[in-house]
C-alpha cells in the first residue's frame, strides 16, 4: 500500500514537472514558477506536529521515542528552553537559528522580518544551546534549533516540533504555544499519568481544537504509576465534554527499550504503534491528500490558462471569418479579467472591509476582558488591605490577565480564518487553495510590559508605632494638662494621661487608616498602568498579525487573477497576429499549434481524478459569545 501511495504521488510531480517545462517553452515563467512551488510541496510537504505540554511531563522523551533516537535533551533537572524542530535528512546534523542582530527586540512589527543566521552545532553540543541548563532562559538568544536525523518515521515530510514547557498552561508563556499552532497541521497534548486533567490543562485543549485542525491526547509515563489506567478513564471523561480528541496511552522508556532489543510485545506494550499509525494516517496522510488536491487545482488551472491562448490562436488561423467576433469576446473576457483585480473586485472589497471591521472587533474585545479584569481587581482591593498579599494579587492578575488575552488571540484567529475562507469562496466557486497564513511567532507579545510594580506591605516597626502613638497623645495631654491646671492641678497628671492615651490612640487609628487608603489608590493605579500597557502592547501586536493576514491573502489572490489576466491577454494578442498571418506561413503554425494542444490534452488525461470535496455552505463568523470561555479563578487571601 505505501508503495502504490509513493508511485501515485511520483507521478503527479512528474505530471507537474512537464506541465511546468510547457510553460516556461511557451514563454510563461509566472505559471511555471508558480508549479515549481506545487512540485517543492510536494516532494517535502514539511507536516509539522507541535507538542505541547507542561514542565516535565515527558514532552522529549516522547519525541526521542517515536524517532529512537536521543534527539531532545531529556534530563530530570534540565527543561526546554527554546522550540526544537526534529526533521528528516540523510545524514545526521543539529543546527540553531539566532537573530544576527542580538541587540534587535525580538518583540518587533510583525511586518519587519528579522534576520536569521542559521548555524550548524556538533550533536553531541545540542544541550548546551537549547537545554535550560546549558541556556537558562534563552540568554543566547535563539529563536529555535534543529536535529536531522534518517528515520523512516520522518521521510514523508513529518516534522516533530519540541515546544518549551509553558511552566502552568494559565501562564503568560501559554500564549507563545497557543499561537504556534497556528502553523502546525497537528497538535500532541502530553500530560503525565500522575493525576488527571487540570483545570488549565482542559482549557488550553478547548483552545487548541479551536486553532488546529488535528489535536491528540498523549498520557505518558503510564510505566511509573500504576494508577495510570484510572487516570486514563477520567481523562477520556474530560475529552469528552472538550470534543473529538483522540487519546494514547505510552511509555517511552518501553519503547526504547523495545528498540533496543527488538521486541515486538514489548513495543506493543509500549502503546506508541497506535501513536505512529495516527501520525501516519490522520496527520501525514490527510497533509498528503491536501497537497495532492491543491496540485491537482494548480494542474488544471495553468492547463486550462496554457489552452486559452493556443485554442484562440488555431481557431483564428482555421476560422478567419469568426476571427472578428472571437476577438469581441477576447476583448471583453479580458476587460472582466482587469476589474477582477482592481481594487474595486468584491473579494478584495471584502477582504478590505473584513480585516477592518476585525480590528476594531479586536480592539473592543481585548478592552472589554481587560476592564472586566481591572474591575474584578479594584473591587478585591477595596475589600482589604492589598499590601500583605500583593504578592498573589499580582499572580491572580497575571494569570486572567493571560486567559483574556487568550480568548481575544484564539477569537480573532477564528475570524482571520473565517474571512480567508470567505474571499477565497468569494474569488472562485471551485476549489482553491487558501494561501498559507504564518500568523504563529508570538515571541514578546508580553515581553515588553513591564512587571507589576512593587507595594509596600504595610507592616510598621514597634518603634514607629510608638512613634505614632506618642506624635498623637502629646497633643490630648497637653490640653487636659492645661485645662486641669486651672484647678490647680499639675499639668501631667492622670487625667491628662488617660486623655493622652485617648489622643494617641486615635491618631493611631487614623493613620493607619490613611496608609491603608494610600496602599489601596497605590495598588488601583499599579492595576490601571499595568492593563494599559498590555492594551497597547497586545493590540499593536495583534493589528500587526492581522495586517499580515490580509497582505498575504491579497498577495496570493492577487498573483491568481494576474495570472488570469495575462493568458486572456496572450490569447488575444495570438489571435490578432493570428489575423495577419500569410497563408504560406499558416499551414505550418496549424501543425504546431496542434501539436502542442495535443500535448495538452494527453497531459490533462495523466492529471488524477481526486474526489470532489465536500461541500458546505460557508458558516456565520464565530461570534464573541462562541469565544468566551469562564475561567474561576481567586485571590487567595
């Protein structure tokens, strides 16, 4: 069965790579640049998995597993400090990618690509660059590294993406992984079988199905708990309220060793030859099945475009006495093909429209979390004295903080999605291909907020409460001293000191007060600074990644109607010289005309058959509501 699926797809990069040949000989090098990128798809569709989970859940064992190979650093006090990429290639090799500049902010406009410098690293130095140990907090600066490695697993184009542990999936680190999965055909979720789901782990599930299109639960380390089969079955229960999300269970350290010793029960036991075959299956072959039915679009089209312009030029030499009315109809195909891709065509007048009335979506939705957020604050606040726990009310905001945040990225990449889909149905009734939009790199969308400052706890010394004390009372026992002094009593006295006492204890009380009213004004405006700086920071963020989507849309729907335009446009330039042409030079351009149209049919009748999508009426944009997920969350007192 592989190798019928490998001669299938072998020949359609054969089919692609003539068709790409006939039209750069018939002088079309944008259609023959545009298969060119078909057949590079094709060949290495670069599938790329991400798996994700918390700190020391097995995420690089599990990988190390599936290739057999020690490809991640896996260490029990050393964690992922940076994503790595584990590809296929012929001969073993680790690379890292660094800014070149390392001073840049890595936080830059989305629409400024930074420089990358790609740098290749003996294998055996692979810890010392991505491993928290050897590069605590990513202080090398990278963006990512890269092992390729000869495993059959990986031949197809599967790419194994090692993601940093997020430290607590209601982080802010959460946001980074939620928005690479933008890119990625497919997602593993890897939690430990030491205990059951948590609460963030359920909603970071919830989010991942919303943005990835094949999401599956992985239960490691099942070899070191016993319990780990109760574990499962409470899982599943949770799955099942999230949606369609299949589960396996594995031990990597069995897997290994069955690789090592080659035992087929041992391996089976090991759970992971069901993990390969949904790999293989779900994720390689439904990524194949995708490229293969947007080759075969790219096939038909430049045939069909290549044909426009022979066709009218052989039925000119074959039919003079049409010639005029063809013209006509060339003339006004073109015209039609011209405002098509004017600024003014409905599908750029919808994606325009879309992309703005998003933004302002946006900008009102991240608001709106966020004030609810502050408020939420501001009232617990005034509810107590914030100094002695500002340490968790900090914590607390930081982590609702990032689960608004989340909810306006995962929403806004809903409606991104959705107007693509809209304007590619809009540019053709038939099935296109919606361009690749690479909104994924999230790298300091919180990195420039600064941390939520200090705040005075509150707590006084014995000796400044005396302090107080005394400042209030000299001034009670000064005046009964007085008062007292007019019945001849001595100006300190028991009365005057129990009104001292009074005095003091008052302005005591008073001042406290004060403190606790100053602490409190201190700590709202602290939360109000704080919510304004990751308004604007997120919003310009999200604006960019918007901006981005609506370039690249343009762009590649742009490319498709120019290319339309010019075939129309050589198809009527032949037929006017067609028009002109002696009748002693006709003869011979029939024949090759017609030969190179018969090479066209025989090309088009080598295309394969695919079968027809199915088709669905384009649903309503994911509203707001859709989007909202409840979050419990409390200050801990």
């Amino acid at each position: 069965m592989p190798d019928r699926e490998e001669e299938h797809s072998a020949a359609i990069v054969d089919v692609v790579r003539d068709v790409g040949d006939l039209a750069a000989s018939s002088g079309r090098a944008d259609l023959a640049e545009r298969l060119d990128q078909t057949r590079a798809r094709l060949r290495d569709p670069g599938v790329r998995v991400i798996v994700v989970g918390e700190f020391k859940q097995g995420k690089s064992k599990l990988i190390n597993a599936l290739v057999n190979a020690p490809a991640c650093p896996v260490d029990d006090d050393v964690a992922t400090s940076v994503p790595m990429t584990v590809g296929y290639a012929e001969v073993p090799s680790a690379w890292v990618l660094m800014q070149s500049d390392p001073t840049a902010p890595r936080s830059a406009p989305l629409s400024v690509t930074p420089a990358v410098e790609r740098q290749e690293i003996a294998l055996e130095d692979l810890p010392q660059f991505v491993s928290e140990h050897g590069n605590p907090s990513n202080e090398r600066n990278l963006l990512s590294a890269e092992v390729m490695l000869p495993r059959e697993i990986l031949k197809g184009g599967l790419k194994l993406v090692d993601s940093p542990g997020v430290g607590g999936l209601d982080s802010s680190n959460a946001l980074a992984t939620l928005s690479a999965l933008s890119t990625a055909h497919a997602v593993l979720v890897v939690s430990d079988a030491s205990q059951e789901y948590t609460e963030p782990e359920v909603q970071f599930l919830k989010h991942a199905m919303r943005i990835s299109p094949n999401v599956a639960a992985v239960l490691a380390k099942t070899d070191l708990y016993p319990q780990w089969r109760q574990v499962e079955q409470i899982d599943r229960g949770h799955l099942e309220q999230v949606g369609d999300v299949p589960m396996f269970s594995v031990s990597s350290d069995l897997r290994l060793l069955a690789a090592q010793t080659q035992d087929r029960e041992l391996n089976e036991e090991s759970g992971f030859p069901a993990l390969v075959a949904h790999l293989r299956r779900e994720v390689l072959g439904r990524a194949e099945v995708i490229h293969e039915r947007s080759a075969v679009h790219d096939l038909h089209s430049v045939v069909e475009q290549l044909s426009v312009s022979l066709r009218a030029e052989l039925h000119a030499l074959q039919n003079p006495q049409d010639t005029p009315r063809m013209i006509a109809e060339l003339e006004d195909a073109k015209a039609k093909a011209d405002e098509f891709r004017g600024r003014s065509a409905r599908w750029q007048v919808t994606l325009t429209d879309g992309i703005t009335d998003l933004i302002a979506d946006m900008e009102h939705d991240l608001r709106d979390r966020l004030r609810t957020v502050q408020r939420e604050a501001e009232q617990a606040i005034d509810e107590g004295d914030p100094g002695p726990i500002w340490d968790q009310i900090t914590e607390w905001l930081d982590q609702r903080t990032t689960a608004a945040i989340t909810e306006t990225f995962v929403w806004t990449d809903e409606r991104s999605r959705w107007i693509s889909e809209e304007v590619a149905d809009l540019f053709s009734q038939g099935e296109s291909a919606i361009p690749a939009i690479d909104v994924g790199g999230t790298d300091g969308v919180l990195d420039p907020v600064d941390p939520i400052s200090g705040l005075d706890a509150g707590t006084l010394s014995a000796g400044e409460k005396i302090f107080i004390g005394v400042r209030g009372s000299y001034g009670g026992v000064l005046m009964v001293g007085l008062a007292t002094g007019l019945i001849g009593m001595a100006l300190i006295n028991p009365l005057s000191l129990l009104a001292g006492v009074l005095v003091g204890r008052r302005a005591y009380r008073e001042d406290m007060s004060a403190r606790l009213n100053r602490r409190q004004q201190e700590a709202k405006q602290l939360v109000r600074r704080y919510i304004d700086e990751v308004i604007f920071q997120v919003g310009k963020q999200l604006k960019d990644r918007l901006r981005l989507v609506q370039r690249t849309a343009r762009d590649h729907f742009g490319s498709m109607a120019e290319e339309l335009h010019r075939s129309l446009s050589d198809a009527l330039t032949s037929a006017k010289a067609a028009a002109g042409t002696y009748t002693a030079t006709r003869d011979d351009r029939v024949e090759a005309l017609q030969d190179k149209i018969a090479r066209l049919d025989r090309i088009r009748d080598l295309i394969p058959v695919l079968p027809p999508p199915v088709m669905q009426s384009l649903p309503a944009p994911p509203s707001r509501k859709d989007a909202d997920t409840p979050v419990d969350a409390e200050i801990v007192g």
